[in-house]
C-alpha cells in the first residue's frame, strides 16, 4: 500500500514530495533543530541529498516512509516511521523506527506527540507492525519526553554512532520502544483530564471518600482520623483556597476521569504547582483506579497540559520504597535522583 494522509485534531501529514523540498531546506537551517545531531545547520546541498535518502526509504516499503505535517495549511515539521536501518536497529520483521522534527517556533504545542501518536495508531492498526521504537541521545530530554508522552517505554541504552562530535555525546543513545500488545492495553483506558470547578470538586470529594484514606489526598490533618465532616470540610476548602474559589491560584487541579463501558467517572485529582524547584506535578487515585494503566495515562496527559502552557520544566518526588510510583515516573520519561529518602524526577518538556 501505499503511505497515505493522515489527519489529527490539528495536524494534516501528508507524505514527503519533492514539492516539500524548500520546507526540509527551512528546517535543517536552524542549528538549534538539529543540535543533537549535527554540530551545525545543514547546507543547501546536504538538505537536498537527505530528502532524496527520505523519498527513497518510502519507495523502498510501501506504506512506510516520512510524513510533512501542516497546521491550517502552515508546515510545522515533519514525522517519520520507517524500518529498522543502521547498525544499532537490528533488522526484525513487523518493527518500525518512529522519528520527528518540528520547526522550533512550533516547540512546546504538544504537536510532536500529536503526530507520533497517529502514526502509531497507523502503524498498528493498519499496517499490522508489532514493535514500534525511537532512538535519540540520552541528554535529549525533550524527546525522551514526547516518547514517554505517546506510551513508549525505556528499553536501553547503547554506543551512538556519530559523524561529528557533538556536546552529551559521551552519555550515549537511549531507545524507547511500544508493542502492538501494549498500544492495543493502552487503549482499553480512556482517561481525560478536566480542570476543576466546583461541580466536579463535588465528585471528587465523593471519590476521594470512597476510594482513598485522607492522609493519601490532603495535607495532614490535626484531628480525629477518617472521613469526619471536619475532614470532608477540610478537602474542600483546601481545593477551593489552590485552585477553585481564588482569584490568585496556587495550583492548577484536574479531576481524572476514566471512560468505562459507557460511564464517566472521577477516580482521582492530578496538579502542576507552583513550587522552589519549578512546577511541582502530582497526581492520587482511588483503590479501584490503580494498577489499570490509569496513573500512566494520567500524568502523561498531565505533562502533556504542561507543554500545552508552555512549561519547560516540571518536576515530581516521591520516596525510594513507592517502587510503583518511581517506575511510572522513569516510564514517563523522568530523570531521576535519590536524595537521602526521597526520589526526585525531572522531566525537560522543551522541543515538545
């Protein structure tokens, strides 16, 4: 088959022609672009050769290939998903490289992940691939960020092969990797983040009774344990004077909401905080919303708001024994630091 257009809320990806010649030439003059490939912008004649090396990859495995993306008719960049090639993508049936590179005015619009994630959707469904992969430098956080947005997990680190030294270098390459059978997992949880109001504060107060200890959702508390009214009274004024009933918020709070055979519920509340190391993100669910893939699709969503304000940073902590939620932070793209009994992560959103 041929490759075809392919459509999001706000991205047309259409394959690569020699009509998007002068667009390839646009991209690859930004030495920014490129920082971690190249030590400088790419000549005329080097843009020129790549695009004929891109146009070839597409003729050479029907559906395959690269794909110039536009919003509202304005290129922003352009996607990849094309088979393994090189000496460190070893060459297995069913498996495909993903890749991606926007215009740097197009930066942090959570476009990158937009467009990654139908070509996965492509990729799996209908052309039947059962191993997707990214590669990048290990200091490119910003795309070691995007795969972790679109549900790729670390899989390792290896030597790069590089034509010109370039500065991380020494800390080698990184591959990120998705399965057919985790994308189709994936899936099957539907879960979405709506900024809190009122109305739903209500729900999540009722969520957060039924589904959660008090100490695991609100600061601590000064009083009898449990859900007294006191406590009840005490999560909502909390909610109200951060988030919902200020003028001058602290945090931005969103209730999740997981889609279940028809029915819309609140399981649990995510944040991006203002705190002394950047914007804190945090996020709790109730007991019957945890070890379903909801906490990843949460805070993956949650980041993804994040880049969508313009957020360049954010980090989160946890301590060294919640084993479950250090795992979730590094799947999500984290770099991760102990300090005594605590775990901080970082996550770097710019290039997003």
């Amino acid at each position: 088959m041929s490759q075809p257009t392919l459509r999001t809320e706000r991205l047309e990806l259409v394959p690569l022609a020699d009509s998007h010649l002068e667009l390839e030439v646009e991209l690859d003059s930004d030495p920014e672009v490129l920082r971690y490939l190249y030590a400088s912008a790419r000549t005329r004649e080097e843009a020129r050769q790549a695009h004929r090396a891109r146009l070839g990859d597409a003729e050479r495995t029907p559906g395959l290939g690269f794909w110039v993306g536009f919003v509202s008719g304005q290129f922003v960049g352009w996607w990849l998903l094309r088979p393994p090639t090189g000496p460190d993508q070893p060459q297995v049936a069913g498996a495909a490289e993903l890749g991606y590179r926007l215009l740097r005015r197009r930066w942090r619009q959570g476009l990158a992940s937009e467009g990654s994630r139908e070509l996965l959707r492509y990729g799996f469904r209908e052309l039947g691939l059962q191993r997707i992969f990214a590669q990048t430098m290990a200091v490119n956080e910003g795309s070691r960020a995007v795969m972790a947005a679109v549900g790729m997990t670390y899989v390792r680190t290896f030597s790069g092969h590089f034509s010109e030294p370039l500065p991380g270098a020494e800390q080698d390459e990184v591959e990120y990797a998705l399965t057919r059978q985790q994308w189709e997992r994936s899936r099957a949880v539907d879960v979405t983040l709506h900024r809190l109001d009122e109305p739903l504060l209500e729900l999540l107060l009722h969520a957060a009774v039924s589904g959660a200890d008090p100490d695991e959702v609100m600061p601590p508390w000064d009083g009898p344990a449990g859900w007294t009214s006191a406590r009840r009274a005490g999560f909502l004024a909390f909610h109200r004077s951060r988030s919902v009933g200020t003028s001058t918020p602290v945090e931005a709070t969103y209730a999740i909401v997981l889609f279940e055979q028809g029915q819309a519920a609140v399981v649990g509340a995510a944040r991006l905080a203002t705190s002394e190391a950047g914007t804190e993100a945090g996020l709790w669910l109730t007991r019957e919303a945890r070890g379903r893939g909801v906490a990843g699709a949460a805070f993956s969503a949650l980041l993804g708001q994040a880049r969508v304000d313009g957020i360049d940073v954010v980090v989160a902590r946890t301590t060294r024994a919640n084993a479950e939620a250090r795992a979730l932070l590094q799947r999500t793209g984290g770099s991760l630091t102990e300090q005594g009994t605590d775990v901080h992560a970082r996550f770097d959103l710019a290039g997003c």
